[in-house]
C-alpha cells in the first residue's frame, strides 16, 4: 500500500502523471523581435529534439539532406525508421548510402526546424495558459527567448525562471496543439474573458512618451520610427503631416495610427474610446479650479479615442494597450476583427519600443526620488499636523471622554480614528509629492502609464513610509504593554505603535526600521502559507468537476452522464468571449460607436424613435432572434440600450429647438441635419448593427464538448494564489471583523459546519429610521442578567435565606423592553435553573427574590452560590446564538446615505426573520449550511454563488459568474451540500480509480475490491491511468461509417458546370 498511496505513488507518480520524452528545460531571456506565437530555442537544445516526419515525394530531398547533415549538424536527423520497423542510428552508420537509398514511406527524425509546433509550459502551472503552444525559431546561444507581451499567462520573468517545452510526435498531436493550444487562439483568459498577452512595462512607457501631445517628428526621423515596427517587409503609406508649414511634422499620435492600418489595402477600422491612468475626472477638475468641460476633453490628455484607426486624442498607456481588461485596444481588434489583426499590432508595437527606447533612453536613479525644500517643509507641516491631532485623539481617551462608535469600545474606537488620521495624513504627502514632481521624472512616467509601480510606491520612495500593519491592525505590544523598549509603557502615539515618518530616501530610524521588518516578515509567512493552502485547494477543486462538460443538448453533465445545470450558466455563453462588464455579451455602446464610424449617415434618412423601436422589435421576432436561441435578457438588454438612445436623441433635439418630424430629411435645414448626423440614426445603420449584435451573439454560444469543469477549476483556484489569508474588518464597523481571502474561500467549498465569522445581514421594514433600527437590534441581540443587573446578593436568614437581583435602570432603559417580569419569565424559562413560579417573587420594577428549591439547610448554601454563579449568564433578552448586532448605515457609491441595517454576528437565521421589524425577503446570511436548513437548497445555491463573488470582489477580482454557478450546482444538485472535499467528493463520484488517485487509495482499494465494484472507466481521471481518449473535448466525438445498405453512388455530369 506504500507504493500506491501518496504524491510519489503509483496512482499519482506514475499512472496519472508520467516523466516524458522529447522535452528541454531551460533558463527563459526575453526577445521583442520575435512573434509573440513564436520561441526561440537554442541550436544545442534542436539537436536533440527530434521529430518523426515522414518521407513523401514533397520532403525526400529535405530529408536527404537532413540525413546526409547527420546529428551534429543542423538541420540534420539522428534516425532513420524503415518501413519495416528497423531503426538505423545515423551517427555510426554511413549517411550518404543512407540518403541514396531513402524510400517513400520512411520515417526521418529529423532535428526541431523553423516552424515546428512546440509546446511551452512554465510551472506552477495554475491555469490553462500556463502551457500553450508556439512555433519554433531556431538561434544560437543557449536560453529560451520569447516575446515579453506573452509574460503574463505564464506568469514569467527573467531572474533566472526555467521553462519546459515538450514537442509533440504526431501530426495530429501538432493540429491539436495549434488550434486548440496555440498562442494566437489563448490571448484571452477564461476566467472572465479580459486580455491576457498584451504590451507590458518598456513597451508601455514607450508607448506613452511617444503619444505625448507635445511630441512631433520631422520626416527623416518619423520614416526611422515608421521602420521600426516591422523588419522591412511592410509597405507603410504616410499619413498627412500634422504640420505643413514653415516644415512637415508628423505626431507621435499619427505613429499609432500607422501601428493599427500601416496602408489602405488593411482594412482594420479601429473605434474605441479609453479612460486612462492619468484622466481626470470632471469633479478632480473643479478642484483644480479648472473650467467644467466635456468629459473628452480631458486637460491631462487622458480620454483615449481612436475612430476609423486614428488616434486622435489621449496619451496611451495600461487600460489601451496592456492586460486585465476587455475593453481596451486588443480586445476590440480581437473581437471585430480576429486574434491575427491583435496579434500584429502587438508584434509591432514590441520591435518598436525596444527600438526606440533603446535610443531614447530611460532610466531611474537616486535623483529621480529626491525631495526639494519645498516638498520637505509642506511634508514637515502635514506630519507635525496629524501627530498634534493624534495626540488630541489620545489625550481624550485618558480622560475617558471618547465617545465610542456603534459597536466599538473606547479602545477600539480610537485606534480605528487614528488609523484613518495617519492613513490620511500619507495620503496628503503622497498628493504633495505627485504635484511636485517634473514630468519627466521616471518614476512618475512609469506609475501614470501603468508599466510598473503606483504613487503609492513614489510617495514612500520621496517623502513618507506611513504605518506599518501587523495582522490588519498598527503594531501590536510585544513587550510588558509597549511595542519597544524605546517607548513608554502604554504609549499609543502614531511613532510608538509602527508609523514611519522617514522616506526610504531619508533613511529610516532605528525603531521605524524595525516596525517595517515586522510588517515585511507577515507578508513573507503569508505567501509561503499561502501557496500550499491554495494548492491543495486548486486540486481539489480540479478532481471535483474534471469531468463535467457540455453536450450538444447545451446539458452540462458528468462522465456518467448525470445532468448537472439544464444550461450552462443559465444562457450557455462562454466565459472567454464576453465583452462587457460582469459577463455580459457585448458591449453595445462600443459596438455601436463602431456602425456609425464605419457606415456614416450622410445620404441616408434619419429614423423617427417609433420607426426604431419598430425594427428592433420585427428584428427580434424574427427567425434569427426567436429560434437563433438569443435569450430574453438580451432581448431586454438591446431594448433597454435603444430606449436610452432615443432618450438622447429627443434630449439634442429639445435642445436646438428641432421639429422631430422633419430632422434627417432631404429637404431640411442646416440645423437638422447636423442634429441628425450628431444623434440621428439610419434606417442601414440599425440594420448594420441588429444584423452584427445576432451575428456575434451566436458566435459566443459555447462548443459542444467544452471542458468547462476544469477550466472552472481553473479559473477559481489560480486567482486563489493571489489572494491573501487576512481576516478583513466589516465595512466602517471597526470591531467587527468578517472572514475573506483564502480562508473563507476554504469554508464555502468545504461547507464546513461552523464558520469562523457568522454574519446575518438583517434588512428592516423602516429602513430610513435609526430608532426603529435600535428597537430591531435590541430584540435581536443576547443580552445576559449580568450585563442588565446591578448587584446580585445572597441574602442569609435563619428562617428563608434568598438571592436578590437588583437591576441597573440606566442600563435596562437602554436594552428597551427589560423589566423584573422579563427577568422572573426568563429564568422559569431556563432549563438549567429548574426554579417553579413560587421560587421567584417580583419585589418592584427593579428587584426580584430568588429562593431555592431544596428543603435540607445543609445543601441550601451550596445551592445559592451555585445560582450566584449561572444567574449572571443567564439570557434575559434576544437569541442565545447572537452575540451581538450593529446598527450599520449603508452608502451609497458617491459617499451619501443610503438606508440603515444590521449586522448580526451569530446564527439561527430562522428566529432573526421571525423578529418582527425584519425584511424577511431581503436578509440573508453568510453560514451557507444555515441557509440550506432554514430555506432549502436553491437558497444555498444563491448563497454559494454570492458568497464566492464577494469574496473575490474584496479582494479586486473579476471572475466570471458562470464559473460561480456551476460549483455551488455542483455542490447542490445532489439535493444537499457537498464539499468539495474527500468525503464529498466520494458521495458525487463511484469510480474507484478516481478517489484512489485523490485520496485514501488503500481504503477506496479496499473496499470496492471486498464489494467486487466495477469501474466503467468515463471520467478524465480513469481514461488518463488507462491511457484511452477521454470523453470532452475533441474525445466526444466519434466517427463511424454504415457499411451496409450504402445507397449507390452513380457517376453524373456536375450540373453547374454545364
């Protein structure tokens, strides 16, 4: 059993994986001019790679020269197979007889050439882009080289990273590998459909410095530029001159414009609008005293819009050109054109920012991050300034006249008040310092054009470092009540507890020195935990829904073919192909933007909103949308879209005063047909854009045999890796802290019993009133006799010795609703007590006597202090399983209030709905196992899906929503919740191969072999240990030909050719 079980085991060192020939392992250099579908592999490393090409009347006299070139000269061969199996080694046998006598049918193997399909892996391999395929490109020396923009799938640098690359033997391997595997087919994520390999670092801050709009070029230099993008080989036609006289200058704009349509035959039309890093935003700008314009008109030039592939305004930078979103210049190519067009700029645009950073020169030094006198004594202000406030803060806290927030005490209040003083206090350095520097300095190019670094990291570089955090909070006491020996005992001042007033270019302190250390030190444990918690939850994950994928019914279904969603993520689109935010399918407003670019107005009538509405409905209740299969929320989504268009169209023409009847005709005035090409709409243009939104939305339906389990696997588990195991505190509740990151992510696929922060978020009927708010909270939250009570005494007579309870008014007034009666009710109530009504009297509003039941004088002490000691925790008020509830006021986005709720930590969601005052329909709670008991399975379900999506949310994650859907119906359509773990997943699966090669091997060994169970080898993990195709992908198909009854074929003339 020791050989079967285990990582080096049988079942997973040997069947499930295996160690491989024809591979090379190497370390990685970057190249920018090669092909990002291209890798560079080393003369050394293609010697003794080979592949078995057949010998046909089209290759035999390549081969012969192969073989005559032997195996230490390249292009050569090292084999030769004859057609009758022998296998003749060419290093010891004579290779000029051995070309002579070569014959069709042979087999050459011969070494890797220019073009051979490879595929090219770097470990961990987290996702499905950690192994693509390229193309091979024979060079000297001795490293892997490939283009920079291909870094981010496989999460790559070149510090000394090694890579795999394996060649496949077969041809049909190799078709397999470049169409499903390639890199031209893999520039998009399908995790949730934004670009992946795009332009990064150099090749972005070339890209911005070049489309500064102060930057012109004559005509010898703008020819350089042009010959940079390519090798010679592309026939550029130059745009127009910017500026004719007194000279002919070109733009650093017109450059780009060339990059995307470099002559009239590329037909690439490319209409995109961005905002990027550097755009400020309307109320940014009236801060700045600046004048209230048009969004586009953006002072820094950060409103990027391309029309018809000219650049026309906006410096580009990250959001244009790199990766991380699906909305920028890539993107667009991709989806209106195809990965090609993509994939050309992007070569482009690598040679030519190697090439003219190289001559421009950019660099960074001590003195890019030196403050001036200015900046030291405006830093000096600020900082003396906030310590001043923090010492008020603390000052305030001795005296006892802090006034605590909702849920916090004294103590967590002020920290939380300082935290934020100092946190802003960095914040107003950091501004000071962005607005003093030049625009040339180098690290500010580099953080505003988004290729490395943020103002974060130039504002501790500069002027100041700010607080250092341990566990989420400032630094803790680590001596007797202090941080250091350096401080006082008890200090709570901003230095004592980890802020570091120095910059890194000041120097820092001795104990600031240290504070960072220990901040430093988290971050390091952190990621080494990290990695292996969220591996061995990635492989989870992976074995539970390997086999899950969908059929030509558009079912999702496992191996055994049991049905797991009717359709996949309740509309079947793919993940990898959506356009818009949150998983929608198209971006209509850019899509739009496109059909009035490309197909104008001009010479066409403009439609009336009636006429409008009436084409998109006969078009949408036509054949292509009804039974085309386009869903009603996209119906819904594309009206929704128009009614606002012809809002806008009615609001321009209120505007200028225009009849609605007459703008857009042949025969009307200036006016109306400047409105009518401004907002107007043509009969052929909604037809262009109808026709195109159908068109790609059927295009987006996923392909029958879509391993959606794994890429789902995938897509949840490799963000995990990034994620941190943080517990987070609740939104502006200080004390309240709430469960995120990796470990929360652990329990919801777990469906662990008991959570470690259970918070019911109770809506309320009366939303907007605080007071009913604080009615609803006192009714929710536990409240003990000790909390409520002032004194409770034993009270020793000789004739009937009792204990008397006095109650606090001050604190009963403030629990509402607690009087003696409450307190008599409660304790006959308590089943550990056991007192009858005789035994508890109510003296008045404020006392109650407690006698004891026992007769024998000599046990009647003992008894009194044994209900002395339970009285005090005794539930007077609430549910016992709350701990306690937050009156929490909810903002909206722009900062104002919203409504009241609560946050209730603790569990028992049916007793919290029952509460009267409780929006029973709009409460929720994040104990997934709760929900389930109290509102059944597809409450669970939606629990799963929200639960994930906000935790991912937290932590800055896109994910798309249908990878959510299908694990929670994994874990639900059993009818109950399963883990994903050992014994949820024996529950879900029966195949004996497949829970050996997971866990507990001798044991799932054991018992099917005492049972005599059989396995009927369906799912990937079986095909994979048995070696047989496995049934998704390209293995759901099966091709079979009727032998009989085949109709018979008679020889005709072709009919189109008479």
């Amino acid at each position: 059993m020791q050989r079967l079980k285990g990582k080096t085991g049988r079942f997973r060192g040997n069947l499930s994986g295996k160690r491989t020939e024809y591979t090379g392992r190497t370390v990685i250099s970057p190249d920018p001019n090669l092909r990002i579908t291209e890798v560079a592999i080393p003369v050394l490393m293609a010697r003794v790679l080979t592949y078995p090409e057949r010998v046909s009347y089209h290759n035999i006299e390549k081969l012969r020269q192969c073989i005559r070139n032997g195996p230490n000269k390249h292009p050569g061969a090292n084999f030769i197979i004859q057609s009758d199996g022998t296998k003749l080694h060419l290093k010891y046998a004579d290779r000029r007889i051995a070309a002579r006598d070569l014959k069709h049918g042979c087999v050459v193997e011969r070494h890797l050439e220019d073009g051979d399909i490879v595929l090219f892996n770097r470990g961990p391999s987290l996702h499905r882009m950690s192994i693509m395929s390229h193309r091979a490109r024979i060079i000297p020396w001795r490293t892997l080289r490939f283009n920079e923009s291909v870094c981010n799938p496989y999460n790559a640098d070149f510090d000394g990273d090694e890579m795999n690359l394996h060649v496949p033997q077969t041809e049909e391997a190799r078709t397999e590998a470049f169409m499903l595997m390639g890199v031209q087919n893999n520039l998009c994520t399908s995790k949730n459909g934004e670009i992946l390999v795009a332009s990064t670092q150099d090749f972005l801050t070339s890209s911005f410095l070049v489309t500064r709009k102060d930057t012109f070029y004559d005509r010898s230099y703008f020819t350089l530029l042009c010959s940079y993008l390519g090798d010679a080989m592309e026939n550029i036609d130059l745009p127009t001159p910017a500026l004719i006289k007194p000279i002919e200058i070109w733009t650093g704009k017109q450059l780009f414009s060339v990059l995307i349509r470099p002559n009239a035959c590329t037909k690439v039309f490319l209409n995109l609008t961005v905002e990027e890093k550097i755009y400020m935003k309307l109320k940014e700008r009236d801060k700045k005293a600046i004048t209230v314009l048009e969004e586009t008109m953006c002072p820094n030039d950060g409103f990027v819009y391309f029309r018809n592939s000219e650049l026309l305004c906006g410096q580009v930078g990250k959001k244009t050109l790199g990766n991380g979103n699906n909305e920028g210049m890539f993107p667009v190519l991709i989806r209106d054109y195809n990965s090609h067009a993509a994939a050309s700029c992007m070569n482009c645009l690598a040679k030519f920012s190697a090439r003219f950073i190289g001559n421009h020169g950019f660099s960074i030094g001590v003195d890019d991050v030196q403050p001036g006198e200015s900046l030291n004594q405006k830093k000096k202000i600020t900082i003396d300034e906030g310590y001043e406030k923090c010492h008020e803060l603390i000052a305030l806290y001795s005296k006892g006249d802090l006034i605590p927030q909702p849920g916090c005490n004294r103590a967590q209040t002020l920290e939380s008040q300082i935290s934020c003083l100092l946190n802003k206090l960095r914040e107003t350095a950091g501004d000071d310092c962005m607005s003093t520097l030049h625009w040339r300095n180098s690290p500010l190019i580099m953080s505003q054009c988004g290729s490395k670094g943020s103002p974060i990291n130039i504002s501790q570089m500069v002027v100041c470092v700010g607080q250092q955090s341990v566990g989420g909070r400032r630094a803790p006491n680590g001596f007797i009540d202090r941080t250091l020996p350096h401080f006082p005992i008890n200090s709570k001042t901003p230095a004592a507890k980890g802020f570091v007033a120095n910059s890194f270019y000041t120097g820092l302190t001795a104990t600031e020195f240290f504070f960072h250390t220990m901040g430093g030190r988290e971050g390091l444990v952190d990621t080494a935990v990290k990695t292996a918690e969220t591996g061995y939850m990635s492989r989870r994950l992976m074995k539970g829904l390997e086999d899950l994928s969908v059929f030509y019914d558009q079912t999702v279904r496992n191996a055994s073919g049991g049905i797991v969603q009717f359709v996949y993520g309740d509309d079947g689109m793919d993940p990898v192909k959506m356009e818009g935010k949150g998983g929608r399918p198209l971006n209509l407003d850019q899509l739009f933007m496109k059909v009035m670019a490309t197909c104008p107005q001009r010479g066409h009538d403009t439609l009336s909103p009636e006429l409008i509405l009436q084409m998109l409905n006969d078009k949408l209740s036509g054949q292509d949308a009804s039974s085309g299969g386009c869903s009603d929320k996209f119906k819904e989504m594309l009206r929704k879209f128009f009614e606002d268009r012809i809002k806008m169209l009615r609001s321009t023409w209120r505007a200028l005063q225009l009849d609605e009847d007459r703008v857009g005709k042949r025969d009307s005035s200036i006016e109306e047909r400047v409105a009518a090409d401004i907002s107007g709409i043509s009969a052929k243009q909604l037809q262009v854009f109808l026709d195109t939104c159908l068109s790609r939305y059927h295009s987006k339906i996923i392909e029958a045999g879509a391993s959606i389990g794994a890429i789902g696997a995938q897509s949840i588990g490799e963000p995990g890796t990034q994620m941190t195991l943080k517990t987070f505190h609740f939104a502006g509740v200080a004390s309240m802290n709430v469960t995120l990151g990796v470990p929360r992510i652990k329990e919801i696929i777990n469906a662990v019993k008991k959570i470690s922060t259970p918070i019911i978020t109770t809506e309320l009927l009366s939303e907007q009133d605080e007071l009913f708010a604080a009615k609803v909270k006192c009714s929710i939250e536990k409240v003990v006799l000790g909390e409520v009570a002032a004194a409770i005494k034993i009270v020793l007579r000789s004739n009937q010795p009792h204990l008397v309870v006095e109650l606090d008014m001050q604190r009963t007034e403030r629990y509402m609703g607690i009087s003696s009666d409450t307190v008599q009710l409660s304790i006959l109530n308590d089943p550990k007590i056991k007192l009858k009504s005789e035994h508890v009297r109510v003296i008045d509003e404020t006392k109650l006597r407690i006698y004891p039941t026992g007769t024998d004088k000599s046990k009647l002490q003992l008894e009194l202090h044994n209900l002395k000691s339970m009285l005090p925790k005794l539930i007077v008020k609430g549910i016992s399983t709350v701990e306690r509830a937050v009156v929490n006021p909810v903002l909206r986005r722009d900062g104002t209030f919203d409504r009241y709720n609560l946050l209730v930590e603790g569990t028992n969601l049916l007793k919290v709905l029952g509460t009267p005052g409780v929006d029973a329909k709009r409460t929720k709670s994040n104990h997934i196992l709760e929900v389930n008991k109290t509102l059944g399975i597809e409450a669970a379900r939606r629990s799963i899906i929200d639960e994930i999506r906000y935790t991912f949310e937290n932590n800055n994650m896109m994910i798309d929503l249908r990878h959510m859907m299908l694990l929670a119906d994994l874990m639900t359509y059993k009818g109950e919740i399963l883990g994903i773990t050992a014994g949820g997943i024996a529950k879900m699966k029966s195949s004996v191969l497949m829970l050996s090669s997971f866990e507990r091997a001798s044991e799932h060994l054991f018992n099917a072999s005492y049972a005599g169970r059989e396995d009927q080898i369906e799912g990937v993990s079986e095909c994979i240990i048995m070696g047989i195709p496995k049934q998704l992908g390209t293995g759901i198909l099966k091709v079979r030909q009727r032998l009989q009854d085949l109709p018979e074929f008679k020889y005709q003339p072709d009919p189109i050719l008479l």
